[in-house]
C-alpha cells in the first residue's frame, strides 16, 4: 500500500521527537492540542515509548506561586542533570506581573536548551476537557526522554483531580492567611494530595495553616500501608524550600515503586482514560452515523414523549 503523505510526516515527526529534536517537540504538541488527524496518529505511535517520566502535578488557588515554584524546581532538577519539561495548563495570568513561567529557565537554559522545556496550552476544548489534550501532550513530553514533567494547572475543582490521576506525584500548593484550608475541604483536594507545600511561608499564618491542615488530614480515613502526606514550607521567591521538596517529590518516586502504589495508580488511571475515550468514540461515531435518529429522538424529548438517557442508550445500542 502507498503510503500518504499525513503518514510519513508523522513517521518522520516520530522519529525527531525520540530524537529529542526541540522544534519536532513543538511542532507534535501543536497537533496533539489540535486534536487533529496527524496528532492521533503521532500520539499512536509515540505511545509505546512512554512510561519513563516522573509526572508531578502542581496545582493550587491562583497566584498561589505555582510558576515561581515551578520555575525553581525545574531549574534545580535541571542542575542536578534531569531533563525537564514544563507544561502549564491553562495559565491563568502568565503576565500579571508575577512569575512568567520559563522566563528565568529560558535565561538560565539557554545554552543547554535541550535539558528543559517549556509549553503552555490551553485544554478546555469543547469535547476534550482538561484530561484529554493534556494527557496526550503529557505522553508526547514523556516520549521526548524528559525524566521530569512538571504539570501547572490553575483552579480548585475538576481540574485538580483530573491532573491528579495523569501524575504520578500532586502537589497541592496553599498559601497562609488565604482561607486556603476552606479549598482544601472541598473538592477531594485532601484525597489527592501526595505532597501539601506552604508556599509564601515568609507571610504570617504559617502555623495556622499547617496545624488546621493537619487536623483536617486526620479526619479522612486512609489504609495503613498509605503514603503520608507531608507537609513542605517553601519561600519560592527567595527560593526556599526547594531541596526539601524534590528530596520529597524522589521519596515518593521510590514509595511508589517498593510498594507496586505505582503501578496501581497507573493501571487505574489507564483504565479511566480507556472508558473517558470511549465515550468521546461513541459520541464521534454515532453523530456521524445517526444523525437522522438523533434529530428524531430529539423531537421526542422536545415532545416530553422520551428522555434524553434513554434516547442515548438506544444510539449506543446501535453501534
Ligand atoms: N512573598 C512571597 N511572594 C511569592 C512567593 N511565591 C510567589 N510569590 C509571588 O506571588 C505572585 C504570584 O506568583 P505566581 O508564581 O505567578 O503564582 P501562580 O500560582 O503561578 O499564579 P497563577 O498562574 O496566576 O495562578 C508573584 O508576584 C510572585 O512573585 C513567596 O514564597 N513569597
Ligand atoms: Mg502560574
């Protein structure tokens, strides 16, 4: 069979992005959040190279120093001889006067550009949501031979537990005298933190905060043999704290794997992502194939005759 030219474009674009060409990386990225014909088709064949990257997730209220914290964990891992990537994901005020994510890795970077990599993206498409662009382009960096990825979303909520399943690590940031604590109860904040950092730890309330945060954690149930979450005072803008939270972020890295947690989360987060594309295909195909009985099954609820569940079922029943 001939081979078209989306197919040896994307073999090619394959082959640069294991070779850890930058602008290939770029360029693959770009498809991947595009969600476009060329973008599935590199991420099928990316895939198989994946799974070697530690996934660490950052999240927390806005302004809550993410980016400066971000920028100084990236640039130690980078001293230390890592390969970094950092995406951030729907950055909420990359020109607000504060931390310009990557500006300081770009100057500092730039004669080893190849050690780190920065990319923000924007993820909440109509269909795709936080976990679908973000996930693909997140297996992209990992494909790319990063040993760390550095995940920054914005926001209490979805966003958060959607990002916490793609990491392997989440880092729940909190600042004193926020109200911070009121987030931290709602949302299953609690539930997927691996690591609490206290950011702005030089503003008052750090005690506050870390003593409420503890009493809150004791009143979830966790297993035994449960990782215990810790609790990291840092100062990103002088920087403090840093060593102490990658000597954390590697302690967890290793906890996971002596106790096969990894592996579980990563079967667990498969599975998710398996069934959350399933209904993306489903919706795909059969708006594609029914639209005649979509419209008449419209009609129907419009008449109150149906529902729109059993309309649904009924499509999917088709395929
Ligand atoms: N005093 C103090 N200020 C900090 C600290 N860390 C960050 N900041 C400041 O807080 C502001 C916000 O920092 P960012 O790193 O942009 O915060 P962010 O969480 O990424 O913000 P968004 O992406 O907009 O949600 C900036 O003015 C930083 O200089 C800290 O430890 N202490
Ligand atoms: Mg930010």
């Amino acid at each position: 069979m001939l081979m078209t030219s989306n197919d040896s474009r994307v073999k090619d674009l394959t082959k640069r992005v294991l070779a850890r060409d930058v602008r290939a990386i770029s360029r693959a990225l770009t498809l991947v959040e595009n969600a476009s014909e060329s973008g599935i088709l590199l991420h099928q064949s990316l895939y198989p190279h994946t799974g070697n990257a530690f996934i660490v997730g950052i999240t927390g209220s806005p302004g809550a120093g993410k980016s400066s914290l971000v920028n100084e964990l990236a640039l130690s891992l980078m001293r230390a001889g890592e390969r970094v990537a950092v995406l951030a994901v729907d950055p909420s005020s990359p020109y607000s006067g504060g931390a310009v994510l990557g500006d300081r890795i770009r100057m500092e970077a730039a004669v080893e550009s190849d050690k780190v990599y920065v990319r923000s993206m924007a993820s909440r498409g109509a269909l795709g949501g936080l976990s679908g662009a973000s996930a693909d382009a997140v297996d992209i960096l990992d494909a790319a031979g990063f040993s760390y990825i550095l995940v920054e979303t914005v926001g209490v909520g979805q966003g958060e537990v959607d990002i916490a399943r793609t990491a392997h690590c989440s880092v729940v940031v909190l600042v004193p005298g926020m109200g911070d604590e009121v987030q931290v109860m709602k949302a299953g904040i609690l539930e997927i933190a691996d690591v609490f950092v206290i950011n702005k730890s030089d503003r008052p309330g750090v005690h506050a905060l870390e003593r409420e945060l503890r009493i809150l954690m004791t009143l979830i149930t966790t297993a035994a043999d449960a990782w215990k979450v810790p609790i990291i005072r840092t100062i990103a803008t002088k920087p403090e704290g840093i060593k102490e939270l990658i000597d954390m972020l590697n302690e967890h890295r290793t906890w996971l794997k002596s106790t096969g947690k990894g592996e579980e989360k990563a079967k667990q987060y498969i599975r998710e992502r398996i069934l959350q594309l399933c209904t993306k295909e489903a919706a795909k195909l059969i708006s594609n194939r029914y639209a005649a009985e979509i419209d008449s099954g419209l009609a129907d609820c419009l008449n109150r005759k149906r529902d729109p569940r059993s309309v649904a079922i009924e499509l999917v029943g088709k395929l």
